[in-house]
C-alpha cells in the first residue's frame, strides 16, 4: 500500500538532513529527553537556522502555543518544557518557517498522509489507563488483501487478547476505525488500542474482544461517495476476510463499531445503517451531518443499540456539531452517552474514549 510521506522526513530520517525551505542543516542529537521531573528537553542540531520552534498537537495545547528553540554554540537548537503532565504528546519542528517536520532523534512516529509527527511519553507516579503495565499481553497482526470491491491492495490490523492463541473460545469483534490522514496502524501507535485493551481486561473492566484496525481512506471514485465506497471494502472484503481467519462471533450482538474523526463518520453511516449487523456504535470527535438520524426510529434504534457513545473536548473544532447531534439524540429520545472532555481534536481524547466505550461493550 502507497502512503505519502514528505521528502523533508525521508531526508531526515536517512541522515541526510535537509527542509523544506532553507539552507539549514540538521542532525540528530539526543532528542527528546524526558527529566524525572517531567520536564522534557528537546534538540535538533540545525547550525545554519536562525529560527526552530516546536509545533503541532497535543504539545501546543499543554504550551498555550508554539515554542521557540535557543541556538547553542554548537548549532544544537534546545527547549525545555514542563512539568508536563502524564500523557502522550505530540509535536514537529518548524524551522526557518518551513512545514512541520519530525524530530530526527525520535523513532516514535505517528503516520500521516500529510507526512509523520513525532510524540513522546511522559510517565506519571501512578500508570496511566494507556501505560505499558505488566498484565498479560495481546497480540497485534497485519494482514494484506486485495479489495475485490475497490481494485487495489490494502491492509488491515488485528488485536487479538491474551490468551487468544493458545484457547478455543470465539470472541466479540469491535471494528475501530483512524481519522483523516491517518492510516491502519495509528491505534496500535499513538493510539494504544492493544494496551488499553490488555490493561481493561487485566482488571476485569472489559470483556476480552478481537479489534479489527482498517485503512480507512479509499481511492476517488467518480462515485464521489468514499464513505460508501469504505462500507463496501469493510463489509465485503474486509469482513468475510476476517471471520473466515479469527475465532469470533458472527451476530450482532457481538459486533461493535467505533472512529474517531473522519472514521467517527464511518462509524455512525455504516453501524447505524446497518443495525442487523451491530449493536453497538461509537463517534469520538465526531458530528457532522445527522447521518440519517431525523429519519430514523427511535423506537427502532432504542431496542437495537445496546450502546450509542459519542465524544468530543471543549475545544475541539467538531464541539459544535457534536452538540448538535447530541442535541437531535435527545429531542428524538434516542438513548445514547455523550461524553464531554477538555482538550480538543487530539489523541489523549480519542484513547480516553476508547478507554470507557471498550468498558461497556458485550456485557448487557
């Protein structure tokens, strides 16, 4: 599968050391560095710069806003930040003006169409929902096909919980969707699916469960409709793939479907247009058109979905159309949770959702 990734990034990871704008030159000091205090340092050597800030996600948030790098004699460009509060951030330089890119230094990377970013982890006392633990650990598999309903070759991932391998028993599915520019493998990166799934059933919050991970984005299609065409490849060629090579459960009752973002869309036109298939639906960050639910039963709805969730933060720019349709939920008296957080379009909102909806799913 094709993934666009900017040649800034593929000059800075080979060592080679370029940007998009400028003569600067960059290699890779040591970068980030994570203090016991929870101040993080960061570094970029870049001699020939007269300006580096740091920029992008979560991390402006926490900073109110971009930060400015002071250049050492040596050409290593640093900030230090924090303390940070316990989370995962991410963030990219921007230097002499030029596109975000990622830190050179850092290999922990979130992919993206628009080219990667960068994120670092910063631990607390006490772990986190989303912290590595010593609990039993799933398994997370990648699996290539070729999408008979869209032409092309694509993948999708699969978390499989601990135990899976060496039991017999069949399990739900929760089918977990990434959000525009994102692809297959953002929620088992910065989204920490696999984790938070080992650490909920570790403490007997969450009923073991298999998550299917798709690529969510689809070629153009004289169609112009790529939400269809991706319910097509999903329910298709995707689904029959999956349940001919995993141990699951095949009635709805036993089917989950959650997104965050552009695959919140997904989410909500293919899990409540396709009620006999799922029981259970979920938009994190998610809003936008009504997705036919004017014209919906509530009645229907109620008796069908054991659980509609949705969740979006403060400041996230989809907050008024989440209200919206947390509003047209509750004038149909369409049962449903509604979850409000602070932060806005970002992943420590998106694993926080996925945390309490994972919690409720298959137990009534």
């Amino acid at each position: 599968m094709m993934h666009t990734v900017s040649t800034t990034f593929l000059l800075l990871a080979s060592g080679l050391t370029a940007f998009a704008q400028g003569p600067a030159r960059v290699t890779n000091p040591s970068s980030p560095e994570v203090h016991e205090d929870r101040r993080v340092t960061f570094r970029i050597k870049a001699p020939e710069a007269t300006k580096v800030t740091v920029v992008d996600g979560n991390l402006m948030e926490a900073l109110d806003g971009p930060k400015d790098l002071a250049k050492g004699e040596d050409g290593v460009w640093s900030l230090t930040v924090g303390p940070l509060a316990p989370d995962i951030y991410d963030y990219g330089f921007s230097i002499d003006g030029s596109p975000r890119v990622p830190d050179p230094a850092n290999r922990n990377l979130i992919r993206r169409t628009w080219g990667p970013t960068s994120f670092v982890e910063v631990s607390g006392d006490a772990p986190r929902f989303d912290s590595i633990r010593d609990v039993p650990h799933g398994t997370v598999s990648t699996h290539t096909y070729h999408s008979k309903s869209l032409g092309i070759a694509r993948q999708f991932r699969v978390y499989t919980p601990p135990g899976y391998e060496t039991g017999s028993a069949k399990y739900p599915v929760l089918y977990l969707f990434h959000g525009g520019g994102g692809e297959e493998t953002q929620w088992t990166t910065v989204g920490r699916a696999d984790i938070i799934l080992d650490n909920l059933i570790a403490d007997n919050k969450a009923v073991p469960m298999v998550i299917v991970m798709p690529y969510g984005h689809v070629p153009q299609r004289e169609s112009g409709n790529a939400t269809k065409d991706f319910e097509k490849d999903l329910l298709q060629d995707v689904k029959p793939m999956f349940e001919k090579l995993y141990r699951v459960k095949t009635d709805r009752a036993n089917r989950a479907i959650a997104g965050l973002s552009m695959g919140s869309g997904h989410s909500l036109h293919i899990g409540l247009g396709n009620l006999d298939l799922f029981s259970y639906v979920a938009a994190f960050s998610g809003g936008g058109r009504n997705q036919g639910i004017e014209d919906m039963s509530a009645g229907e709805l109620n008796k069908k979905l054991k659980v509609l969730y949705l969740g979006c933060g403060k400041t996230d720019f989809v907050f008024e159309s989440a209200n919206a349709l947390d509003k047209l939920l509750t004038e149909k008296g369409i049962d449903h949770v509604y979850r409000v957080t602070e932060g806005g379009h970002t992943w420590p909102n998106w694993r926080y959702y996925l945390n309490e909806y994972a919690a409720m799913l298959f137990k009534k």
